[in-house]
C-alpha cells in the first residue's frame, strides 16, 4: 500500500490509499475536465470500496472555480454513493480561490446538512491529516 511522504512530490494524477493514515487521499488541480473531474471522484469511491475504507482526505486547495455539472455530481451522485460504500468522515482541505470555495461548499452542502458523514474543513494537509488520525 502506498503511504504518503509530504516531502516528495506526488503524481496528481489519481487517487489512492494511503495506509498509514487509514485513508483515501484525493487532490485535484486548478482545473480538470468534467469528465476527469468524475473519474477522479469514481475512483476515490473505487478506493473507499476496495479498502473498506470509511476515511477520506480530499485536497482541493488548488481547485477553481467548479461548474454547475461538478457540483450536480458531487451532491446527487458522488455522497449517495460514497454514504452506501461505508464513508463516515471526511477532511476537506480549502480551495485558496474564492469561487473554488464556494464551490466546494455549495457541492458539499446538502450532504454536509443532512448525511451522517462527519465533515471538516482545514487550511493545511497537516491539521487535516492529524484530524482524520483522531477521528
């Protein structure tokens, strides 16, 4: 299983497993496609399944701003799906952009309000990292 080093640089290609830490670990850059931005997300559930995994870790600190198509898949298909996997906690680091935080905070509203999911919200891997450690 790979484990995270913060110290060496990561390919942002996919998500993946982070062993040490008991969790799914997904960074997405400034922009991606609507279609690589679901793939990106299918696979964090791919992950969560494969390891049954109830833990996640999502970087979107670099994100931008997020479309309507985005954020429609995150609230009606991604967290449905993510809850019936077995997801019970998430770290979210913040988008640095404006419109990539209320983005991410419109996408995670409905969820946040009304799923079992515990949620938070972190400025730094670190703080995030520690947080899904104590949880």
């Amino acid at each position: 299983m790979e484990h995270f080093n913060p110290n060496s640089p990561r390919n942002d290609s996919q998500a993946y497993f982070d062993s040490a830490l008991g969790a799914v670990i997904n960074s997405f850059p400034t922009f991606l496609s609507n279609e690589a931005f679901i793939q990106r997300c299918e696979q964090s559930l791919q992950l969560l399944q494969e390891h049954n995994c109830s833990r996640l870790l999502v970087d979107t600190s670099s994100l931008g701003v997020m479309g309507f198509e985005k954020k429609s898949y995150i609230e009606r298909t991604w967290f449905p799906k993510a809850l019936e996997i077995g997801l019970k906690t998430a770290a979210f680091l913040v988008p640095k952009d404006n419109f990539g935080k209320y983005g991410m905070e419109q996408a995670n509203k409905k969820a946040a309000e009304e799923m079992p999911i515990n949620m938070r919200y972190f400025h730094q891997f670190e703080e995030a990292r520690l947080w899904l450690v104590h949880t």
